[in-house]
C-alpha cells in the first residue's frame, strides 16, 4: 500500500538509486521506498551506478560510505559530473570529519548513521527532494540568523543583536543527542560572498555533533572546512560547547578577541569562560584547546560578541567595573528578558565609545525542564575502605545537582546507613559488593542502596520505624529510623535470594537545587 503522505507531495512519482553491497539492508530499504510510492531501482556496485546514472535520471541516490571498488564519497563525485542536479545521501557505519567535510563539499544532501530506523530515511529523503532545499548541503530546521531584531525570544532560548552597516553577520544552532547538548555561535563579516556559508558551516556542524563530543575536534573540523572551501581569508569568531547533562560539565572551544561568554546562575555567580583569541579561518594547521566547568541546573550560558566587553576583560576590569555588576542585577529566569537587559547594557556603554557598535548577545539555558534527569551508578567493595572518602565521594556526585548543603547531608547520611548495614550484615564472609544509583527526576533525588547479600525480613522495620520511641527501632534498626527520619520517603525490600535494596526519596528545592 503507498503512503498518500509521500505521493501527495510528488506532482510525478520520484525515482531513487539505492547503492550498498549489503544485500539485506538494500532490500529493506527497496520493499520500505516502493511502497511509499517511490519508483527504485538497485545495484550492489559503483561501477554498475554509474552506468545506470547515465541511462537514466534519479532524483536521489543513496549510497554506502564504504563499498569495494568506488567508494560512497567517489560515487557521488562521478554523479555531480554526468548529472549534477541529483541529490545524494550516505550511509555510513562509521564517519570521520574529513569525509563529512569532502561530503558537504559534493554536495552530499545528508549522511546518515547505522544503525537507523527506516522512518528516520524516509524523512531524510522528504528533505533532500523538498523544492526549497538548499542545493549547496541542506539540514533540516532552521538556522537563526542575524538581523536587527530579537531572533527569538523563549523562557530556555534568545538571540538580540544590534549590527553596523559593515560588522558581523551572526548564527546558532543547537543539536541534541541523546544526554548531551551541542551548541554553536558563529560571527563573521557581513560583507562575507560565500553563498551559504551558515547552511554550510550548520551541514558540517551537526554531522559532527553526531558522532564527535569534543568541542576542541569539532572546533578543529570546522576550521578545516573553512580553510579549505571558502576563497576568502576573514577572521571568524566561533563558540563551540558541549554540555553533558548526566555529569553537569561543559566542555567549550572559544575563540576570537571580541567573543565573550560566562555562566551564571540565580544566585548571582558568574563564571567568566576562558577565551582564545585565534580566530577560524586563517590557517588550517591551527589546533584548537577545549576548557571544561562544572554547570548546575539553573545555570545559563551568555555569549557577548563585543569590543568593548572584552577590552574591559583584558585590562582586568571586568570584576569591579559595574558594566558585569548590572548584567548579574538584571538576572532572570527567562532568556528573552535576560538577553534584552543585557544588550540595553552593552548599547548604553558603547555609546560612549567611538568607533564600531557591534553587539551580539546569546542567552541559552544549559537544561530546560524536560532535560532535568541525571542518573549515577557507583559499585563499593566489602569490606568499606576509608569510612571518609566514601562520604565524600557521595557528596562530590551529589553536588552538580543538589547545592543546598543541607539537603546533601540529609541524602549522604541517609545513604551511608544504608551502605554501613550493607557492609556490616548483608556477607557472611565479609566480602561482597555494595550497588548505589543515584537517580534526579527533576524536583526529586531517587536513590537505591542494593547488596546480594543474605537479606533480612524487612516486614517489621517497615511497619514500625516512624515510631521513633519504639524500642525496637532504636536498639535493632538504628540506621532504618535515621533513613526514615531524614528522606521524605523509604521502601526495604529484601530475601534471601536477591539481597536488600534500600529505596529513598528526598525532594530538592523548586528552584532547581
């Protein structure tokens, strides 16, 4: 049965080449593209595609990376000569950033990754064939681009720029993969006569952010494209970040004199973010360095294209100056409003200033609700090592996600109970192995202590221990009653087949500690 969605957008039925020497894969993908309507022929060899390209026009090709006798990248090269209105993807089980950069180069619409979900390639192929894709490498979303208005304005996302007649043309783009978060900000002159270049620059971007989670590499690969498919040597200021949302880190590659960027959060602490001055686009021998910080929660990531800012940073003025004073005073938990207040800030210092009055302000919430999760698993040996190591080993996971120190020694001395009862009871032969998970759905820290040991009937400390008078409880349940006593809530569950598993709650402040 063909999909009415696909042939409701094709005036006439679209024709595709499929190109992989994996004959299973070939087929799946021939049985899955005919019955959405697309006319498909397929081949197991390059040289054979070739010929068929010749004898007949496709609208798409799709072919493996890697195939004996001409590879994926050679295929498409060949094609763009004898036909170079068609549109080509690569599959790939596996990716480098040179060939992503040579892909986008020919004009390689899209890579796409094994293993894939066929439902993920029939998207990939609406966008290659859609009317208003780009032909020079097209991506699926928008890019936010500079213009003279605030781009967008969101509670987790905002752009506001005021640009010259003759500064830098600007845009960001943020990719998503799995826990972790790709952010990139890309200035560069205005007068710049690449067509394209943010759709390009965007097309390498989030191949990489794929299957690279390196800021320096990323950094380093796009400085190669640069360097190698642009005539013209501009300077170009680029901010590459990646945000792990399970360990609370960014990792960051900022680089060009007048790119600023710092974290703060709703307790008015700034991290100012190192900064490289070598710009992009100039020599692509140039290796690029990568910082890391630790992010909480609540934390936002501000980047400042600006003179003037860094001037002040570099003349070591930018602690005492109140310039940084009013832009950590005008804090607020929606991007939008934050971006304004601080490029009012930046416009109403440089108009003291002569010379250029270019501004960029990117505000960008390193977590949105949705991505409040965060999970920890630790394995203790039995017999404990240091009693106070392991104390502070706990409180060290703990910290990313719970700043109130309060609340982090009510978890940690909840959770050392649990592991010293573990330790003391659960091995007959006093060696064994102690399971901690640490688990953040957003307002609420979970936690489960489990040994294998030879457990215990939990049924009476689970009916008595709120009683904090009872004998019972006080004399034989010692650390069930501080647990109880400590977390909002408590589970025991425990045989003498599975071991004890320890379960507790505690609910963290709404503000995201």
């Amino acid at each position: 049965m063909h999909s009415i969605g696909v042939l409701g957008n094709c005036a006439m039925k679209k024709r595709i080449l499929l190109v992989d020497d994996e004959e299973t894969l070939r087929w799946a993908l021939y049985e899955a593209l005919s019955e959405e309507g697309y006319e498909v022929d397929d081949t197991n060899d390059g040289i054979e595609a070739l010929e068929m390209i010749k004898n007949t026009h496709y609208d798409l090709v799709i072919s493996d990376l890697s195939m004996p006798t001409i590879n994926g990248l050679q295929l498409v090269s060949e094609i763009k000569e004898i036909r170079p209105a068609t549109k080509a993807v690569i599959i790939t089980a596996y990716g480098s950033t040179e060939a992503v950069i040579e892909a986008m180069h020919l004009g390689v619409s899209d890579f796409i990754t094994k293993p894939f979900k066929i439902e993920h390639i029939k998207n990939v192929i609406l966008s290659a064939m859609s009317d208003a894709a780009n032909s020079e490498g097209e991506i699926c979303g928008e890019v936010e681009k500079g213009n003279d208005e605030s781009d967008r304005q969101t509670e987790n996302y905002s752009i506001e720029r005021t640009l010259s007649d003759t500064l830098n043309y600007s845009f960001c783009d943020v990719v998503e993969t799995g826990h972790f978060k790709v952010i990139l900000f890309v200035c560069l002159p205005r007068d710049v006569d690449t067509k394209n270049i943010d759709v390009r620059v965007v097309s390498v971007f989030r191949y990489m952010a794929k299957i690279e989670k390196s800021s320096a590499v990323i950094v380093d690969g796009l400085n190669q494209y640069l360097c190698e498919n642009i005539k013209n040597r501009y300077p170009v200021a680029l901010f590459c970040a990646v945000f792990d949302k399970q360990k609370h880190t960014l990792s960051y590659s900022a680089n060009g004199k007048a790119l600023a960027g710092f974290l703060i959060n709703s307790d008015r602490e700034i991290k100012i973010l190192n900064n490289s001055i070598y710009p992009l686009n100039m020599f692509p021998w140039i290796k690029y360095t990568e910082s890391e910080v630790s992010a909480l929660l609540n934390n936002k990531l501000i980047l400042l294209h600006n003179d003037v800012f860094l001037e002040k940073m570099r003349d070591n003025k930018i602690t005492t100056d109140e310039y940084l004073n009013k832009i950590i005073h005008k804090y607020s938990d929606n991007c939008g409003i934050m971006a304004k207040h601080i490029h009012q800030i930046i416009s109403a210092k440089n108009q003291a200033v002569d010379g250029e009055k270019d501004e960029v302000v990117v505000v960008l919430n390193l977590m949105e609700k949705k991505d409040i999760f965060w999970e920890e698993k630790i394995f203790i040996s039995v017999p404990l090592g240091s009693y106070a190591k392991t104390v502070d080993m706990l409180d060290q996971k703990l910290i990313p996600v719970v700043s109130d120190s309060f609340k982090r020694y009510e978890i940690v001395t909840s959770l050392n109970e649990a592991i010293m009862n573990a330790a003391s009871f659960a091995y007959t032969n006093n060696r064994g192995e102690v399971l901690v998970k640490l688990l953040r759905l957003e307002q609420e820290i979970l936690v489960e202590v489990s040994d294998y040991g030879c457990g215990f009937d939990a049924q009476p400390y689970n009916e008595v221990r709120d009683k904090e008078c009872n004998d019972f409880i006080h004399k034989n349940g010692r650390g069930i009653f501080i647990m109880g006593k400590l977390m909002d809530r408590m589970m025991i569950q425990s045989s003498s087949a599975s071991g004890t598993s320890v379960f507790m709650a505690k609910r963290v402040a709404n503000n995201g500690n």
